[in-house]
C-alpha cells in the first residue's frame, strides 16, 4: 500500500515508511484495534435503542492530555488485525443488529480501511459507515473516504494554535480541522434519517467543554454558526473530566461547573444553533469509558 510507504496521512507528515518504521501515531502497516463494541452513549441519532458498531483503533496522531481512552490512543493497547479481518468485523457487527459501523480514531488507518469497505459491501455491509475523528486530517485524506462514508463525526476541539499545541501537541490544529469539516459537509450536503430518526447520512460536529476555556467553546460555535448553514448538526459535551495527564494541570484538573455550562448553553440559544445536542453534565462521566479488553478483535 504506498500510502504507508511515505506517509502524509495527517498533517504531522512524518513521511516515514511505515513498513520499516513508526512515525508520530506509532503506527506500522498493521491494522490495530482495541475493542468491537456496541454502544449506547453516542449522540441519539446515532445510537438510538440498537446501539452504534463501535471499533475502537488503537494508537493517535495527537497527544491529548486529558485523553479518556489514553490506554488505547497513547499507550498503544490493542491487537493487530489484517484488512480481511477488519471486514469480517464489520460483518459481525451488522450481524449484531447495530445501527451502523462507528470507526473512531480512523485517521491512521484510512488506506486499509477503505480496501475493508469494500471487501465487506462486496460481502454484505449495508448499514451505514461513521467516521468518528479528532479532525487532525489532511483534506486529502477526506478526500479518498469520498463514497466510503455515510455519516462524519468531527470534533472540533481548538480554536487557538496556542491551546491545540498545549493540550494535543497540534500545531495548526484550527486550520487542519476546519478544512477537513469543509470537505465532510461537502461530501454529505444533506441530512438523511429513516421514519424512527435513525441518522443515514450526514455530518454532526462536536465540541467537548474544557474547564477554564470557556471562550474557546465560544469561538469554536461561533465559527460553525457563520460557516454552515443553518441545518447543521452540532453536539456540545460536557463529559470532561480529569484523567491521564490533566491531574497534573491547574486549569484542566477538575471538571466543568454548573456555572461554565450554563453559560455556553446560553450561548448556543444566543447563536440559534437550531439542530443538534447539548449533553447534560453529569456526575460519573468516567464510567462510560469503555473496558478496552480486545472484545470481540
């Protein structure tokens, strides 16, 4: 697969031959993948009562400090798969009855999950395919998922390079992840959903709250607001909570109040953001991180 021979899939652009050797993500040739789930917690129109796909690839392009899944994305837990076994998954899991196949954090492996897709459609797969991202892509790469994908879930988490860098080690972030959502919205004009609200096409972007950084969340929903048109689907979380790296942070080392909530879900009814959710802040967001334990790979 030349792609990995030199590899420009995400903006890092280590150009390492990821036949030989591991660039940034630490990722090889191998498919590698963490868990095959099915999961309940994602936005309504993607969960509903039959739960999404979920499979959870291991390893990233960034380096969140405040991570959830951090043993899977910077710890590198998971097992190696080949390109027919990551079909086969996804077999398994329409077999499962699950509303759609939910790839979360795809980037690194976009090449040998298209050559997946196909052989699973060829095999059977008709529900539609997420592509669940943190939005550090190359347009280029989006580019090659055109026709491949139903439904984009981008988040977009910085507004400023000076956070991106702090907290992700993202430098450019903003100006990556924005032109990746551009071409998204591009390849999925339209929103389609089936009689019970079940999302068939479409792009929904998210924006997780980080403590102290409320006019980041501003600036991010304020940018959406003034870029789409007024059909776009918009998932504001509240599901921060400090783990990983973020212990260790004054500004991040605690989760949102009530107060920092109120006020960017006043400022979402002040944008007229119309489609779309507000998570509801909890008290044990940490118990729906997934137990990464192989299941199912």
């Amino acid at each position: 697969m030349k792609e990995l021979e030199k590899c420009k899939i995400c903006p890092r652009n280590c150009n390492v031959n990821r036949f030989e050797k591991t660039g940034y993500c630490k990722c090889d040739d191998n498919i590698k993948i963490a868990l095959v789930s099915t999961h309940y917690y994602e936005e309504p129109c993607i969960s509903m009562k039959n739960g999404s796909g979920t499979i959870f690839f291991s390893n990233c392009n960034m380096s969140c400090k405040f991570c959830q899944n951090y043993e899977v994305s910077q710890q590198g837990k998971g097992k190696n798969v080949s390109i027919e076994r990551l079909a086969e998954i996804m077999i398994e899991q329409q077999d499962r009855n699950v509303n759609n196949i939910n790839l979360v954090t795809p980037t690194m492996y976009v090449y040998q999950i298209i050559e997946a897709i196909k052989i699973a459609r060829k095999n059977g797969l008709t529900i539609p395919i997420v592509y669940n991202t943190n939005s550090y892509e190359n347009v280029e790469t989006i580019k090659a998922l055109n026709g491949y994908i139903d439904i984009y879930l981008p988040d977009l988490k910085y507004y400023t390079n000076e956070l991106a860098i702090k907290y992700s080690n993202a430098p450019h972030y903003f100006d990556n992840a924005t032109k990746a959502i551009m071409e998204m919205k591009k390849q999925v004009p339209n929103y389609e959903f089936d009689e019970d609200g079940l999302m068939k096409k479409g792009v929904i972007i998210r924006h997780l709250i980080l403590p102290n950084y409320i006019q980041n969340s501003k600036n991010i929903l304020k940018w959406i607001k003034e870029n789409f048109d007024d059909d776009i689907y918009v998932s504001v979380m509240a599901q921060y909570f400090p783990t990983y790296k973020a212990k260790d942070d004054d500004k991040i080392n605690r989760k949102i109040t009530i107060k920092e909530y109120k006020e960017i879900e006043k400022y979402v009814y002040e944008l007229n953001l119309e489609n779309g959710y507000m998570q509801d802040l909890g008290k044990h967001e940490e118990e729906y991180v997934p137990d990464f334990n192989l299941k199912n790979v």
